[in-house]
C-alpha cells in the first residue's frame, strides 16, 4: 500500500509525504522547496517531490491522506463560539471564517486542487481529524509499544488540546479540550504583542524568557495551574478595532513596537508567558498519565516545539520514556494522516522509532554549485571541506 500524507489548511506549513507499506520514505515542508517560510498554499512542490522519490506517479497510490477534517468542520466551531460569547462575534471575526470555509470548501479540502495539479487518481481520499494526525506522528513514529500522547496546538478544527493512549499498535482518544482554551493560542497571542509575529515567532518568547524575572501576573488571561489549565481567551483577541491588545495594554502597559527596543518589561512579561506556558504543559502530561496509567509520554502540537518545557518536563521525573515529535508542527500531520489507512478494520500501526528526521531532498555538487552560480556566490572545490573547516576554526 502506497499512501501520501499532506497537510493543507491555507494556515501554515504546507508538507506532504509519502509510505510504502508502512515505510517513511520521503518528507518534506513546502517551504523547503518554495523558499517561502511556513509557505501555506497548496504543497504541491512537496506532492512530486513525493512521488519522485519513490518512482510512483500520482495514479498509483492508493490512499491521498489529508491532516484536516473535512471543510466545515472550522466554520461550525467558529459559529458556535461566536453564538456562545467564546469568541467575540465580529464582523471581521465572521467574514474570515466564511472566506476560508468557502475557499476549502469549493477545493474539496484540498482534493480537487490535487487533481488540478496531478490528474485523477484511484486514490481514496481521506480526511483525518486534525489532532489525531499529530497524534498518530507522535506515537507511530515512537517505537513505544504504549504511550499517553499529548497533542497541543494553536487550534485544529476544534481542538487546542487533546489525549490520547496509544498500545498494541493502535490509539483511543481520552479528552479534547476545545479551541479557544488553546495554550498556543495564548502564547501566540503575548508573541505578537511582544513585537514578534505570531505562529512565527514563538521561539524568540521562548528565548527572552529567561532575561526577565518573576512578578508578571497573567492570571486575567491563563489559570495555568488549574486542572485542566483555563484561558480567558475574549480577553487575548487582538480584533478590538484600533485597540488591539486592549485588555493586555490596560493591565501591562503598551505592546511593544515591532523592531523598537526590548525593555524589561518585556523580558519580565516573555518569563511570565514561557512558565505559564510550562505549568500548563505540565499539569496535562500529568493528566494524560493519571488517565493513560503509562509513563511513556508522547508529544506532538505546535507547542511542544516549547523546548525548555519539554526539557522541565523530562527532567521532571515524571515520565519514564519521551519522545517528541521533531515535526511537531503542522507540517508533521502529514506523517500521522498518511498512516491512518492501517487503523482500519481493526488494523495495527506500523509503529517504528524514528531515528532521525532527513527525509526530504538531497543535493549533489553539481546541484549545490548550480545554484551557487545563479546567485553569483563565490566559491571553492575543495578536495576534503572538513580539513578545511576544522583549519579554519583552529584560527578563530
């Protein structure tokens, strides 16, 4: 069986990749190929790269997994936020769910784009739940014969964060906490006000943490010590006309200008955020062990790319055995979605440890100095590079 996984939501990091009976052959981010970072069009530079690799044309696979549900699914969650007060009921707020709803929905979710691009296929296409493909990127690819998993993220259709318990090949959902109770949603929003770019940035909060100090109270904006942790998320929205930040300006002073100097009031809010964002973290994989009652921990989510807070957590000695997914992102759904086809029937996953994450393209010399020539870089055949390096390091 040939399945191809994509991820594709018009949002960010567009990835597709491709598995030969349960085989990781070939992945790779759109960006990595457009130049474009977090490129979110449809990826497909990503879907030949695919298929190339494994000498396939599109009409021979046998299942095209996409890492979304199916259109609508967004749309109606954004609806019964804003019907609920979660979400305030903007025009603006109202007018983006419907432009994505449409755009997705007159793609098929992706599916007709495919065939624009690649032509018909017998593929069966497949619509996986959004926070189960992270999931199943977490535990599949762990080489835990049982493991809780723990997927947080910004948002999936309707998920900010979830449980699941993987054993014998196979994963059960425990518990969705549902957007807009998102910790990524959070920490995205305090990344734009910092200054940075939300759903871009993140890594820099984490990397001003630790030159603030404690003091910042959060607490209007995140209970992370609850259990489940609470967001108040009306008072991070950021559309407030010409106030964004209204609620964070009015209890933490002005958002930084982009690019402007950073003070340390900012520091002391970015420290803030990233130990908010820790005891969070923490108290679901304590969660997820209580009701897993397995000590083998999976992560996968945008927010477990939160470094310092995977490191708290393994050294936490809470957990026995940790893995995280490397394309912990939604680039790394479509590894999970191109494996959901073996849950069917009552089927296993073909559950290997990952050992390493290049599984994208490779250059020769002569590729490499093609494109050295067309941006008219200067360089220099070397018959051995690392004599060279090592030289040149040992001068400073």
């Amino acid at each position: 069986m040939i399945t191809l996984g994509i991820n594709y939501s018009q949002m960010h990091d567009s990835s597709a990749c491709i598995v030969r009976d349960g085989e990781l052959l070939f992945a790779v981010a759109e960006e990595r190929l457009s130049r474009v970072k977090h490129d979110a069009r449809f990826p497909h530079n990503a879907i030949q790269a695919c298929v190339d690799f494994a000498c396939v044309k599109a009409n021979q696979l046998d299942e095209v997994c996409f890492g979304w549900q199916k259109p609508g699914a967004t749309f109606r969650h954004d609806a019964m936020c804003y019907a609920s007060g979660k979400m305030p009921a903007t025009y603006a707020n109202g007018l983006n769910s419907s432009l994505h709803f449409l755009s997705m929905w007159h793609q098929g979710g992706g599916a007709k784009r495919f065939e624009q691009y690649f032509g018909k296929t017998k593929a069966r296409m497949r619509f996986v739940n959004h926070h189960l493909a992270h999931a199943l990127s977490a535990y599949a690819y762990s080489g835990f014969d049982e493991s809780g998993v723990v997927v947080m993220d910004g948002r999936g259709a309707w998920e900010a964060t979830s449980i699941w318990h993987g054993r014998n090949g196979r994963i059960e959902h425990v518990l969705t906490i549902p957007f807009p109770d998102s910790v990524g949603f959070f920490y995205s929003e305090f990344t734009e006000y910092l200054g940075f770019h939300r759903n871009s940035d993140e890594w820099k909060v984490m990397g001003l943490a630790p030159y603030g100090k404690p003091g910042v109270d959060l607490q209007a904006f995140i209970e992370a010590e609850a259990e489940p942790y609470r967001v108040h998320a009306k008072k991070l929205i950021t559309t407030n006309g010409s106030s964004p930040f209204a609620e964070m300006t009015r209890l933490l002073g002005p958002a930084r200008v982009p690019e402007s100097e950073i003070e340390e009031r900012h520091k002391d809010v970015a420290y803030a955020v990233q130990d908010a964002c820790e005891i969070a973290m923490m108290s679901v994989v304590r969660m997820a062990i209580e009701k897993t009652r397995s000590k083998n921990i999976c992560l996968a989510g945008g927010v477990a790319l939160n470094s310092k807070a995977n490191g708290k957590i393994l050294a936490s000695g809470l957990v026995e055995k940790f893995f995280v997914q490397p394309a912990a992102s939604d680039d790394g759904v479509a590894l999970g979605a191109a494996l959901a086809p073996y849950l069917d029937n009552g089927g296993k996953l073909p559950n290997k440890a990952m050992r390493h994450g290049y599984f994208g393209p490779s250059f020769d010399d002569q590729a490499i100095e093609n494109a050295l020539r067309t941006y008219k870089l200067p360089y220099t055949r070397l018959p051995d590079p690392a004599v060279t390096a090592a030289e040149l390091l040992s001068r400073g």
